[in-house]
C-alpha cells in the first residue's frame, strides 16, 4: 500500500515540511503497519502536473491548508485518485463564510452571521450587541477580534485590507455568544469523536493542550452531522455552549485536518483510519 501526505513547506524551512508531531507519530505507525508512506511537499519542487495526472498512490492525505496543496488534490482527484480529505471539502471548509451557512442549512446551529467587504457597514449590528469578525480564510484564531462598539471596529479594522485586484477582501461577522471564555472543542476521525475544552484565547502550554471533557449525545450528534455536510472524514468542530443554562450550543468553527492538539489517541486513530481508507475499506 502507497500513502502520500500533501504537506506546505514550512516558512522556517522553504525545503521541508516541518513536520507536526501528530503527523510524524502517524506516519510512523502506518510504516509499522507496512505501508509505503511518501511526503509530497507542495512549493519545495517543482511538480510536473503531467506526473500527477496518473496518480501513483492508493491513498493521499491532505494535511496542509495551504492553496498549492489544495490545487494539487484538485488535479488528483480529476485523475481519479482517493484523497482525504477531499479538494471539495477541504476548500469549502476553509471558507469561514460559506461553510457556516452550509451549517445552518442543514439544521446546525450557527450563531447569527453577517458577511460584508465593508467594515463601516457592521455599525448597526453593534448597537444589540458585540460582535466576533473574523477573516474569511483563516485559522488558529489569527485575525479574529472581538469587536464591542464601534469605537472599537474603528480601531480594529481601520485599514480594510485589499486583495490583489483591489477589492476589500470579505469579513465576516458572527453574534457575541457569551461563554465564559471556553473554547468546547470536538476532534473527528471517521465515526470516533472526542472531546476537549480549551480557553480562549490560549495563554499557556497547557490551555492548547486543553482538559478532556465528557461528550453530550446532542453535540456529538451536531458535530456529526457537520462532516457529513461538508463531506469531511478528517476534521474539528468549535462549539460554544452559553453559560445561561438553556442547554443551547453553537458550531463556530469547523477545521478539516486539525492538529490534533491535547488528544492522545490522535495518531493511533488517523493510522488506523487511513490504512483502513487506503485499502478501500473504510468511508
């Protein structure tokens, strides 16, 4: 069996992958289970797109996020290769904007959301309350802010960043839900699902660690049913769960092949996962 992992070179090293330590520790047990494991590392060489064309691997894994990584499975799967998780999934999901109304179209619940290219136009949305904006593309929290008036969106967003055609690059705005700083997050390795709470924003080593926490049925359910609408296999969900007791949560955040972080079982579940997958035998 052939495994390839479709990895970014790092910025720290423009030759290498830089590889995560649930990446390597999952790589490393497929190899002890006998597979072929390859890393192709998009923007270290130059890919002749003839080559990937006919696929020489049972199953590739799209680990990066990163746009050249996206393109590549794209012209993988026209070639009829099995990639998880999918081009079509994966670049749904890194759409903050698309993803959550493809949620709440499917009966999952999302806080209220606006998107805009304006930022002076989220105004009157702050006079019922905070607001989180946050970029359409993004992840690791990088360029969310809290935002509590308009005082504060003037500050915060003062220069409205344009992208290279010269139209501001989209916001996006979702409903403050007050949740005493909790970040409830749920991790997905085809049908096994784990749990764990993290504050936010993390501070120290041991909050992106985070504390397992027991799973409710309703929000493994809900985090369930968010694979399966984007046609994720791989991937994370953020829940808030208000402190208001009303048993309401909401999915703010969805990761197609996350890091993984806190969860010791991560390796050993992708291994076997991806060798099952590999062998056409798990879907």
């Amino acid at each position: 069996m052939r495994i390839a992992f479709l990895l970014q070179a790092s910025k720290a090293d423009r030759h290498g992958p830089g590889l995560a330590r649930v990446t390597a520790d999952t790589i490393a047990r497929l190899r002890e289970r006998g597979a072929q494991v390859d890393v192709m590392v998009a923007g270290a060489q130059v890919l002749e797109m003839a080559a990937l064309a006919r696929p020489q691997h049972d199953l590739y894994v799209l680990k990066s996020k990163a746009p050249l990584t996206h393109s590549l499975a794209g012209v993988l799967e026209v070639a009829g290769a099995s990639v998880v998780n999918t081009f079509s999934a994966s670049t749904l999901t890194w759409d903050k904007i698309a993803t959550t109304q493809a949620l709440a179209a499917a009966g999952v619940p999302v806080p209220a959301s606006w998107a805009t290219g304006r930022a002076a136009a989220l105004r009157p949305l702050l006079i019922t309350g905070p607001l989180w904006v946050k970029p359409q593309h993004g992840k690791s929290g990088r360029g969310v802010r809290r935002v509590e008036g308009p005082a504060g969106l003037d500050a915060s967003l003062a220069d409205e960043p344009l992208d290279p055609y010269g139209f501001p690059l989209p916001l996006f705005a979702q409903r403050d839900v007050a949740s005493g700083g909790l970040d409830f997050k749920v991790y997905v390795v085809g049908d096994r699902v784990w749990s764990i709470v993290k504050p936010w924003p993390p501070r120290t080593p041991h909050d992106k660690i985070g504390t397992s926490v027991p799973l409710q049925p309703v929000i493994r359910e809900a985090a369930l049913a968010t694979g399966h609408t984007l046609g994720l296999e791989l991937y994370g969900v953020d829940f808030l769960l208000p402190q208001d007791g009303s048993g309401e949560f909401y999915v703010v955040d969805v990761n197609a092949f996350p890091g993984y972080n806190g969860l010791a079982e991560a390796p050993a579940a992708l291994a076997d996962y991806l060798y099952q997958r590999g062998r056409g035998q798990w879907r």
